[in-house]
C-alpha cells in the first residue's frame, strides 16, 4: 500500500483505486490505508468518498511494506476463498470504536462469533447481499457507515423513483441537458457499496431496476440514456436496510429473495450504559421493549432515543429531558411510556414537553444584541 502511494505521489486514490492496482479486497485495502493514515504516513481527504495520498513519510514506510504485485491473484475470488477458510476464533476483532465518515464513534457489536463490521466485510468480500432489519434507531446505518467507508446511500422513502438511483437528466448552467448519473450507477462504475436504506418503503417497481445489478449479470441497461449498459466494478456490493414496524414498509417476496443474509438489529441496552445514560431510563427501555416484544406495546426507546435524552439532559435538566421522551413517544403509547417513566423516576407526574405560560418581562434573558438589552445599556 506505501509502496503503491509512494510511487504516484501526485495522485489521490480511492479504495476501489488501489484495491485494483494490487489486487487485494476492499477490506483489506481499507485497513491497510487507515493504518498509515493513523501512523501519519499517509494523508486522507476527500468530501464523501475517500481518498488517500502520499505524503513526505510514505515512501520510508515503504521500505518495510510487503506488496503483493498487481495481477498476482484475483481481487475478489481469491480474497473471498482466503476469508472464508479462517476460523472466526483465529480471525483478527476489530472491537474498539471506529470513526465514521461524519466523524461520530461507531462501537463494534458481535456478529457469528466476530466483529460486525468485520462480519460485514466479509460478505461483501463474498459478494452475499445483507440486508438489516430492525426498529428505527438501532444503529443499522452506523453499522454500515463504520463498515464500508466508500459508502453510497439512497434513502428510500414513497416518493423515490427510478431516476433516485439510476440517474435523469438535469438542467446546466448554459440551459442545455446533461445525464446526471444516479448513486447506483456511481456505485457500479466505481465498485463502491451502496445502502439503499428504508428500502421497504420504495416502490417494488423501482426497485427491480437494481435486481439485474445483484443477480448474475451484475449489469443494468440505462434507458434514459441511450440504453447504455453499465457493468459492476469489482467491489460493488448492495446492502438494504428495513423498519419492519414503520407504517407502509413491506418486504416483498422479491426484495427479501435479493438478500441471503438477513440480520436483526436491535440496540444494545448495555452499550447504553457505558455510555453512561441514565441507568434508570436505559431500565424503562429495556422494559418498554420487553413489551413490544410480547405485542403489549408499540414503541420503545431505541439507542438514538436514549442518546438524544442524554443531550436534552445536558442542556434542559433531567425533568425536561423525560418529558421530551414521553412526547415523543407515538401517541397510543405515551400513556405506557410516562407510567414507567414516572414509576422508574419517582416523579409524579410527567407529561410531554410543552411551552408553559408567559413569563414577566423582567425575568427573561435577553440575548446579547437584543433590542432590549441595548436599552438597558444606554439607561444606565
């Protein structure tokens, strides 16, 4: 990897860039680069994708690199079979916090006997398509993001089209047309992975314009552009998300037949804790979820919800910030969630946040730069 840095020091490389040139997974390569980039012998940049260089330390630690030449072996067969003939207790575990690309902490979770986001690489590395289901707010766009740092996404909903994931033409600024090429197609040419998330939620019509790029053919015709046919990169990998409790998302026979890996996420109650929420509102959760597991309830506070009442705490206090997760708690379950809350907490009453009275003038701040307070000023 130094050695191949090294050797065009005026170029910025993506991960397919290099997982090509020397013909090692995606995964790998990935690793690979992150490490010298910790080191300091590598620079990373790059606004969405990736893209790594070499800088004034790269070509000494490539003296000690050991770079297998390019075209020594096959990037995705052979990187596939050497995954899957080590033992998962031999394997290495990359365990503690991984940084995503928007620079939030992502903390590894088992997964048959390894590290998700190892686990993750491996299929992909197998080319077998994932796809997570679970409550929102568990954490399955994290886990891809932490996994796959060339990561695409669509997020689907109702109203996505054809043109969402392939591509359509667009306006330019000298008011003539261009195809402006979608992230499944981006993802295609660049062997790049792609989380079409809340996938459940498009249409079945929409989606089966990407079967014909997961199955056998790996390959899409562009219709709307001149009937082009886009073939898959090596690395190109799809993996769906689905909310199977969110109101309109159906996982169709067709869909779920893509996926030959379907993996459950729900959060991570002692993670919570370690994280140091309130150990008595991670109790109510767990709790709550007991209940929607037995189809008593319908909600429950899931990792984001906890995150989110550890930083309204923060700012607003404890009692605000319990009351802004009763609020938002889905109507038909409030009454559950502020009886436990309130059981759990000791207070008596606890109703969803909500703006109070007005307050006398004199008892309320006024920013800096306000009307008022440049009055004040000038009276003393």
């Amino acid at each position: 990897m130094a050695r191949l840095l090294a050797d065009r020091p005026a170029d910025a490389l993506t991960i397919g860039d290099m997982a090509r040139q020397l013909g090692h997974s995606h995964g790998a390569v990935r690793n690979a680069a992150l490490t010298l980039v910790r080191r300091g012998e590598a620079d990373q940049g790059g606004t969405g994708q990736p893209q790594f260089r070499a800088n004034a330390k790269t070509a000494a630690a490539a003296q000690t690199a050991v770079i297998s030449p390019p075209g020594t072996h096959s990037p995705r067969a052979q990187a596939a079979t050497a995954r899957t003939t080590i033992s998962a207790a031999a394997a290495p575990r990359q365990t503690g916090p991984i940084r995503r690309a928007g620079g939030q902490l992502y903390h590894p979770r088992e997964l048959a006997d390894l590290p998700d986001v190892e686990a993750l690489n491996r299929l992909r590395d197998a080319d077998v398509p994932v796809l997570l289901y679970g409550p929102p707010g568990t954490g399955k766009t994290s886990l891809v993001e932490a996994a796959f740092p060339d990561l695409l996404t669509v997020a689907g909903d109702g109203d996505t089209a054809v043109g969402d994931l392939i591509g359509e033409y667009t306006q330019d600024d000298a008011g003539g047309y261009v195809f402006q090429y979608g992230p499944l197609v981006t993802a295609m040419t660049e062997g790049r992975a792609l989380l079409i998330d809340d996938a459940t939620l498009i249409s079945p019509k929409v989606l089966a314009a990407l079967y014909p790029a997961m199955d056998g053919r790996r390959q899409i015709q562009v219709k709307a552009h001149k009937g082009e046919t886009i073939k898959a990169e090596p690395g190109f990998y799809v993996v769906a998300g689905h909310n199977p409790g969110v109101h309109g998302a159906v996982l169709t026979e067709a869909l779920a037949s893509r996926f030959s890996v379907q993996i459950q996420i729900g959060t991570d109650y002692d993670l919570a804790l370690a994280l140091r929420i309130d150990a008595r509102v991670v109790r109510v959760a767990r709790h709550l979820a007991h209940q929607v597991e037995l189809g008593e309830l319908g909600w429950a506070p899931q990792l984001r919800e906890l995150l989110s009442y550890q930083k309204a705490e923060a700012v607003l206090g404890t009692k605000a910030a319990l009351a802004n997760l009763v609020g938002i708690a889905p109507v038909e379950d409030r009454d559950a969630v502020a009886a436990a809350v309130t059981k759990a907490v000791g207070i008596k009453k606890i109703a969803p946040l909500t703006l109070g009275k007005q307050l006398p003038s004199s008892a309320v701040r006024q920013p800096p730069g306000s009307v008022g307070s440049a009055h004040r000023g000038r009276s003393r």
